[in-house]
C-alpha cells in the first residue's frame, strides 16, 4: 500500500512525572531530519510541571493529550490514536531518546518495500547521564515474515528484541490488532512485545536496520528490583506460553528451550538487572549507594550471598575514599 508523504509521521510519548528525561526525549524528536512529524504527548496527569514546559513549548508539531487524573497506563498507551494524522507511527518512552536519523530510516524501509509492516533499528543503551553504556544490533538479516520474528523471540540469544521502542509501524495495523493490551503479564512485562508480535502475525514483513538509531535509557527507575523480580519471572513463565499459542505450536516442539527461557534465562536477566544496579549506584553519593544496597540487600544475598553484599559494601567505600583524594 503506497504511503501518503503529506501525512506526518506521528511520535508517540507517553509520560508521567518524568520532566527530566522528556525534554531529552522531545528534543530528540523535533531534531530528526525527516521534517514531516508530529508528536503526541500523553500526559497521565503529571505533577512536576511537564503541562507548563509543553505549553512554552509553543510549536505547531507538538499535541499534548492531558489526564486530568493518573488512568492506567495502558488507557494512556493507547490514548493517541483517534488524535494521530500520521499513517506512519513510532512510539517512544519518555525516558529514551531517538538519533537523528531515525524517522527518516525508517519510513525509506516502508517507502521501498510495500508489504513492511514492522521496521526495527538498532539502539545505543545510555544511562542516567546520556552517556553510551553498550549498543545493540539487529541479530539477523535486513527481513523476516512476522511468523519468523516471534519464532526467533523463543530464542534468549535474541533478548534484544524485548526492548520496546526503535519500531515503526502502520497506525491502521495498531488498531486493527487492538493497540495495547495487557495478556496477564504482571507488572506490564512484555506488553510491547504483545503488539509487535500481533501486528507482525497480521501479515506482511518485519525489516531490520543494521545501525543504532535510537536510545534505550538504563536507569534506576525502570530497572527497580526488589518490587520486579517476582513479577519478572512469573511474567516468563506466561510469556512463552503466548508466543506458542499465537504461533499455533505446542510446548513439545521447544521443550528444552522453553524450559531454559522460563527458568534459568528468567534467573540470568535478573542477575543482570542485579549487577547494573549495583554497577549504577557506585558513581553516586556513598549515603545514596549504601541506602541502595540496604534497601536490595534481600534479594542480594539471595542471589549472589552475603559475600557479595559485604564486598560491595567495601568497595563503595573504596570508591569513594579515592574520589576524595
């Protein structure tokens, strides 16, 4: 289906109480090179003065959709679309960032190949500061049929696809699969993954850009521990079960992987999210630092011991002896 260039790409960005990052996030957008966009911020009922900045704002490409009291996040999600121009859409968190050419990439993908109805790009993992931490890549080659897609998220090598924002899609296939929808995965694990995997399914081709062209942001906030873990896990066990039911497969074609990604890869990204977050908080304050690994020593100890808390204890402390040289 050929797309109409006079209708604006629309940049979704939802937000609560996150004024720091989303001037970050906002100037990213109005900065891409593809001129023809609109944004869309959805405001669930914010407190910390984002109205006020987006109202000073004062440009004709920004829309601002304001709750006047907080709804569920997913109603927030989904609260853009009857106020959307665009037949083209991105959506993005208010806590990460898009590069410059990401607009523009993606809608050549759209513009050359008529069947896309997915385009995912590459993203730098930035932290608290902007700074570049690590990058991810597409796995594999520049396409896939949308069966192929959610089959290769059975596979943990490819985790990078779990990260929720770098995809364009089509507004018309958003609502046609129903936009955003929580399948009874605690804590809203996955729901983005649920739509890509739902509009890939509804046919056409998945398109892979082989650059990092947006920002996946790795802060204390959305990587919080001790409320997550649980929910993390009890979330893999219902994910692989919803991959398998939309692929129409049983859990016998995959029993050793299923088993694996359920239990010993769910324990893996935990750990992970355990040493990033301990990683963070050493360049922070040492009352800061020790209050973090106060607050998390449970889940510490019950994964790494007490060995580990006391040597992170010691060296915070090292740590910050040195910096006050």
């Amino acid at each position: 289906m050929a797309l109409d260039l006079s209708r604006p790409v629309s940049v979704i960005i939802p937000t609560y109480n996150r004024l720091h990052y989303l001037e970050e996030s906002l100037e990213s957008v109005l900065n891409q090179t593809y001129r023809n966009i609109e944004v869309i911020v959805c405001d669930n009922a914010s407190t910390d003065g984002t109205g006020k900045f987006l109202k000073n704002k004062n440009s004709e490409r920004i829309k601002h959709i304001r709750h006047d009291k907080i709804i569920p996040p997913l109603e927030n999600w989904n609260s853009w679309s009857s106020m959307a121009e665009g037949e083209l859409v991105t959506f993005l968190p208010d806590d990460d960032k898009l590069e410059p050419f990401f607009i523009e990439k993606c809608v050549t993908e759209f513009l050359n190949k008529e069947d896309t109805v997915l385009v995912k790009a590459g993203c730098f993992i930035i932290n608290e500061e902007s700074e570049v931490t690590s990058n991810y890549l597409p796995f594999k080659d520049s396409s896939t049929s949308g069966f192929q897609f959610v089959l290769d998220r059975l596979n943990p090598r490819y985790s990078e696809l779990s990260l929720g924002s770098g995809y364009m899609f089509r507004k018309n296939d958003f609502e046609k699969v129903g936009g955003f929808i929580n399948a009874g995965f605690p804590q809203m694990h996955f729901v983005d993954d649920y739509l890509w995997f739902r509009i890939a399914l509804n046919g056409g081709v998945v398109r892979y850009i082989n650059e990092e062209l947006w920002c996946y942001r790795d802060h204390s906030s959305n990587m919080a521990i001790v409320n997550s873990l649980q929910g993390f896990k009890n979330s893999f066990k219902e994910y692989v079960p919803m991959l398998l039911n939309l692929l129409n497969r049983d859990e016998s074609s995959f029993s050793k992987i299923i088993d694996y990604i359920k239990y010993d890869y769910a324990e893996d990204q935990i750990k992970g999210r355990i040493l990033s977050g301990l990683a963070r908080n050493r360049r922070r304050k040492f009352i800061q630092s020790i209050s973090y690994m106060y607050s998390n020593r449970k889940i510490i100890i019950e994964y790494y011991g007490v060995k580990r808390l006391l040597y992170e204890s010691a060296l915070n402390l090292a740590l910050k002896m040195v910096a006050s040289i």
